[in-house]
C-alpha cells in the first residue's frame, strides 16, 4: 500500500508519543511504519524489549517486500529470537532480500550455500551469489570468491582469478584476503613468487598475517631463518586468540626451538589452542597430562584431551588413547575400543599403531590370534623405520610363530633395531649371539 507515514510529524513528536505514531500508522498497513516499530520491540526503544512482537511486525513489513524487514525477520530466525530458531526460515527472508540486490545479504545468501546451511549445499549457487555482492564491490564477497576460484568450489581451480578478487577486496583492507594474498605471492600462485610483497601483505593483514610472518621466520623463506623473530610473531597472533599461532607458540616452548624449554609455557599455549579445538595442542596438551610435564599428571585429563584429538582424525592420539585403553588408565580396559583405534590409526599410516595392532593380532588381545596379519601390520611398520616392529619380526623368525623358524634371519631384523638403540634387540642380539658362540 502507499505509504502514510508522515515523518515530519513523528520526528517533532514528543519522545513519549513517537511509538504510539508508529503503532498506529503500522496498524494501517505501512511498510515503513511496521519495520521501525519491530526495530522499537527489537530494541527496547520507547517500550519494553519484545523479539516475538519485533517478529510479527518485520513479518508484516517483509510481506510487503521492505527489504530490511525481511533482513531482521531472517536474522531471528537465524539467531531464534522471538521466533523458533528455523535456518530454512533464515534463507528464504535472506534470499528475498538478495534478489532486491542488497550486497550484504547476497554474500550471507552465498555463504548459507556454501556450508549448507538452511538450503542444500550447492558450490555453484554460492559462486552466483558472491560474485553478485562482489561486483557490487563487497570486499568480504570478493574475498569469498577468491577462496572458492583458489579452492576450485562451484568453479574450476583458477589461481589468477583468485589472485584478482583478493587484490579487489585487499585494497578495501580486507584481513583475510591480504592473507590470502599474501600466500599466494609466497608459494607463486596466480603470480610470480615474491617474498617482499607477501612479507608486506602478511603485515597489513591481521593475526592471520602475524602467524604467516612466524612461519616465515621459522622456515626462512624470503627472510633469514630466525627461531625468536618467528616467536615473536607468533606471540603477537597468539595474544589476540589465533588457535594456529598458539599452538606454533606453544610447540616451541615444548621443543625449545629458539626459546628455553619451558614446559608450563608450553601447557599454557597449547591449552589455548586446545580449547579452541585444534587437533595437535589437545593431542600433546594430552602428552603432557599423561606425563606430568607443565601440569599434574593426570590419566582422566590425558584422556579427555586424546579422545578429542582422536575424533579430530589425529592418528597419534587414536593410537594413544588406544593405549590408554589397552592399559586402563583413565578409564576401563576395553580391547575392543583399542583395536578400533589402533586400526583408525594404522590406516593412516603411523608406524606405532600398526606395531601396536600387530602386537593385538600375536597375542590374541581384543581379536583371536592371526600371525599371519601380525607379521604384515610388523612389515607396514618396519618400513617406517619402526625399532619396535622390527625387533618384533625378528622375534617371530626366532621362534618360528606364523613363519619357518630362522635365527639367521631373526639376527637381521634384531640388529636393524639395535642400530636404531632398541635395547630388547641389543639384549636378543647378546643372548643370541652366546648361543651361536656354543652351538
């Protein structure tokens, strides 16, 4: 309907009336009048806080096709203010609101299809919608599309095309995209290397640059290798929450790289880092609750923090909460759950938990006994430089489980692991060799 509103009026009104003018021009039917009263309800102004009465009159006003409507009544949707929290409901008012061509909301409409959130994924639909917002000049779409071109999401993997729409929303002083950015001049993507200009990128950005400028001191690319310039960096990012920073920061205070060892520094970063769920700090965090190192020794906390690790995929906690299993420590014995961590662990590839699951199937722990898949899990192992599986294989030449009895080649396989200080093969090699000596 045409508007009625008169904001001459409403402007010199009294502040006491105001809301009474709006309620009696939005009973009329206008538009204006609907949205600004849900914005009072919304917002306590001029009447007491209310979101579900904030959500019927946006409702009202977004019928009517106010685009800013239909952005507040998707937001409380989004967020279940005022009405049940329904993300299906959030992007059908978004999508409303994008097809008027508001940029904001084009970019969140991409963003919904991106993550499928409220709306089937669908990479393509996402590339639509951010190219629209960016072309509209949008820096955070612009940065959005640049990730899915350099991602190959909804459109083949472009570098050069990236490299464009960084450069676009880097100039408006998008972090991100300076990061990005700056990346992509590290390693040459979509450009020529150029550690300058990506050392000048990682500067201007924010944390995200501070850590990028540590991994270059770390790594010494484009710079000198320096351990403390990295640390310093990595200080800077850790400080303002960056879960990767604190977790390098932490690490080298637990491997005292280019700072004192220190393990209660160690534990206080990497717990930060931990607790904004990176994989690796929960997995050493837990290494050193298990050991005591940098905070009392505890088997539960070891535990908590392996299990969350374990289901991140980080097959070295899989393999040590298996462990934990195996032994009972921090919780009940389960064989059971050891094999099926070990196994999640093997098949990744890490040499201990294939020993570990080799050592299962020998003995017949959680798993009836199978020499035959022992001594393969051994070889997977063994091929990593495994001390441990090796002195294991030679064990089953020397006594002959799953294979013909062989000291000659038990002797091989214990000398590998005695090369490499496994001290029950250098006890195997002394026995065996007092043996051959009598023989």
């Amino acid at each position: 309907m045409e508007n009625i509103i008169d904001w001459t009026k409403y402007e010199q009104a009294p502040e006491e009336e105001k809301v009474s003018l709006l309620k009696s021009w939005a009973e009329q039917g206008d538009s204006d009048a609907q949205f600004e009263l849900g914005v009072c309800y919304q917002d306590g102004d001029g009447v007491e806080q209310d979101f579900s009465k904030a959500a019927h009159w946006f409702r009202l006003a977004a019928e009517q096709g106010d685009e800013y409507a239909q952005i507040n009544l998707g937001l409380q949707y989004k967020n279940g203010e005022g009405v049940e929290k329904n993300t299906k409901e959030a992007f059908r008012w978004f999508l409303k609101a994008a097809e008027n061509g508001n940029a904001e909301v084009q970019n969140a409409v991409g963003t919904m299809y991106d993550e499928g959130d409220g709306v089937k994924q669908d990479y393509g639909e996402a590339c639509k919608w951010f190219r629209m917002a960016a072309n509209q000049g949008l820096s955070i779409a612009q940065c959005n599309l640049g990730k899915m071109y350099s991602q190959g999401k909804g459109a083949e993997k472009n570098y050069a095309e990236a490299a464009h729409w960084y450069i676009l929303a880097a100039e408006q002083g998008d972090g991100e995209a300076q990061n990005n950015l700056g990346h992509m001049y590290l390693n040459g993507l979509g450009c020529p290397v150029d550690y300058s200009e990506a050392m000048r990128l990682f500067l201007m950005s924010s944390k995200q640059g501070d850590l990028n400028i540590g991994l270059m001191y770390e790594e010494g690319e484009g710079v000198e290798k320096d351990a403390r310039r990295a640390i310093e960096w990595y200080r800077k990012a850790a400080e303002q929450g960056n879960p990767d920073a604190q977790f390098k920061l932490g690490f080298m205070y637990f491997d005292g790289n280019g700072v004192e060892t220190d393990d209660k520094q160690a534990a206080y970063w990497l717990k930060k880092a931990a607790e904004q769920g990176d994989a690796r700090a929960q997995c050493i965090l837990a290494f050193m609750y298990y050991n005591g190192e940098g905070v009392e020794k505890s088997f539960s906390e070891a535990f908590r923090w392996y299990k969350l690790s374990a289901e991140q995929g980080e097959a070295l906690a899989q393999c040590q909460l298996g462990l934990m299993y195996f032994n009972g420590e921090g919780v009940e014995v389960d064989y059971t759950e050891t094999m099926r961590l070990y196994k999640l662990a093997a098949e990744q590839g890490y040499d201990n938990a294939q020993n570990n699951l080799g050592d299962m199937y020998l003995n017949g722990y959680g798993c009836p006994v199978d020499y035959s898949e022992a001594m393969r899990l051994f070889l997977l192992s063994s091929k990593q430089g495994c001390a441990v599986a090796e002195f294991n294989i030679g064990t089953m030449y020397e006594v002959g489980k799953g294979v013909e009895k062989d000291i000659l080649l038990a002797l091989e396989w214990y000398r590998k692991a005695a090369d490499k200080g496994d001290e029950d093969a250098q006890s195997a090699l002394e026995r065996l060799g007092l043996l051959s000596l009598k023989q």
